[in-house]
C-alpha cells in the first residue's frame, strides 16, 4: 500500500513504528545485519549504564550499619535472585557469576521496559516547543524510544544467554562431553542402536537449543510491541480533538481514562517480563549444567 493510500491514523502509527536507523526506512526483512538501529542502541545502552552506575554505588556505599533505604531495595532484590538462583543453578562457582547477571539483567529489562511509560510524543513536543536540536531534527523527532519492542534487542540478549549456555554446557561436562551428549540424549541405546539413534538425538537437540533462545527473545519482544502498539491506538483518541464539541470531549476523556487504566496495568507487564527473561536466563544455565 503506497503511503498516499494511508489514512492519518495510519501514517501516525507507521511513523511511530520506524527505528532511526542507516537505511532511512523500516526494517523489511526478520534478519538484515545491514541495518543498525541507532535508537535501540542509544536507549539500551544508556540504560544498561545507569542500571550498572547504580549497583556500583549501591556496593560502594554498602555499609555494616543500619542500612539506608537504597540499600535495603538492592539487598531485598539481590536476595531473592541468589534465592531463585539456588533452586535451579546447582554449582555454587557458577553461581558467583550467574546471579549477578541475572539480577543486572532483571533491572537492565525494567529500565528498558519501563520507557514505554513516556508518551510517544512527548519528546518530540519537548524539542518542538523548546527549540532545541532543531540542526537534529530527524535524530529527535524521528526515533523510537523503547529498545525492547525492537526485534535485535530481546534476540541479542536471548543470544547471549545462548552462548552462556554452550559455555558453561562445555565447562560443566568437558568438550568430549558436551559433544557427546549431543549424540547420545535423550535417547539412550547401546551399541548399534545408539549408532542408529544419534542423528535424531542430534536433530532434537539443535531444535531445543534454537527454540530456546527465540522464545526468550520472541516473548519479551511480543509484549513490549504490542503494549507499545496499545499506546499508539490510545494517542489517537487524543489526537482526534476537533474542539470544544460531543465527540472531542468523548476522545479526549477516553483518551485519559484509557491510558492511565493501561499505563497501571503496563507496569505490571514491564515487572513481569522482566522477571520471566530473568527466570528462563537462570533455568536455561541450570540446565546447562545438568546432563540428559
């Protein structure tokens, strides 16, 4: 469909849904590595840092005393981490570095997640009023602000889980091991008969180690985009003000009440999917370390 085909509502919501990135269009392919999403990269990079700033100067200022009210969240926080840690991750060396991880990575997707709470607009209204970066202008008023409902961010990190798992799959058991068990699980049989069964056992388990990053990266992805979808759908109803009449009024109180009914309830799923990524991050390691 050619974009003069395309109704206002549909231009708004098609503006909204394009990164800026080196192709100045959207992305049309699942996979292309010659695009790059400078937004995606901005914001998730930027968030990742002040998640990392913040448990840095939590840990530095950590003290024996009565602790502040900071350091009591991160503790809390910290605790039920290495708790959830401990009933799925086995090896306590692994959980050194496991835990850590998953607790950077629970903050690291709220963050992320909880930037779907600014209007869509906002920062462009922002600079259009202020006047500022109007040299910029496309950088700002032409980006998206939520890297998570960006397919390349929730399947990177997913990826990264994926390499975890293969690393600590070849720590745990060897590389003799890791490649043994590819051959001979979950179909264990003797002789001929584990010959004639390695070709299955090999093709299950390159399905389950490709379905297991997709779905991490595909759920996280799936709800943050179409939360983000809803908060597109619901700008509209204020968007459709025409003045001081029946049905401007009628949008505009429903475009009130919609949001702030939606925007309580998106806190939920960014708390939620947050601590799912977290979860299926330390069962997938765990059961990296436990053999068929």
């Amino acid at each position: 469909m050619a974009a003069s085909d395309l109704s206002p509502q549909s231009e708004y919501i098609q503006h909204h849904l394009v990164h800026l990135n080196n192709i100045g269009a959207k992305q049309s392919l699942i996979a292309d590595f010659n695009v790059v999403n400078y937004d995606s990269l901005f914001w998730s990079i930027l968030t990742g840092l002040i998640v990392i700033f913040i448990l840095w100067r939590m840990a530095k200022r950590a003290s024996t005393g009565v602790p502040g009210r900071g350091q009591m969240f991160v503790e809390t926080l910290v605790d039920m981490v290495e708790d959830q840690a401990k009933g799925i991750v086995p090896n306590e060396a692994s959980r050194r570095y496991v835990s850590p991880l998953a607790l950077t990575v629970f903050l690291w997707i709220i963050l992320m997640n909880a930037l779907d709470l600014i209007p869509v607009d906002a920062l462009p209204w922002f600079f259009k009023v202020t006047g500022l970066g109007a040299e910029h202008s496309d950088i700002l008023y032409h980006h998206r602000i939520l890297p998570t409902a960006d397919l390349n961010v929730p399947m990177g990190m997913a990826l990264g889980v994926l390499m975890l798992m293969f690393y600590y799959g070849i720590k745990i058991k060897s590389p003799g091991g890791f490649v043994k068990e590819l051959f001979t699980a979950p179909f264990h049989a003797p002789g001929l008969g584990g010959i004639l069964l390695a070709p299955f056992n090999f093709f299950l388990n390159a399905i389950e180690y490709v379905a297991k990053p997709v779905s991490l990266g595909m759920r996280l992805f799936g709800n943050m985009f179409a939360g983000e979808l809803i908060f597109m759908l619901i700008a509209l109803l204020g968007g459709a003000w025409t003045g001081f009449n029946g049905v401007s009024l009628g949008m505009g109180v429903g475009h009130v009440l919609a949001g702030s009914v939606w925007a309580i309830f998106h806190i939920l799923i960014v708390l939620l999917q947050a601590f799912i990524f977290m979860m299926l991050t330390l069962v997938y390691l765990g059961q990296a370390h436990e053999g068929h």
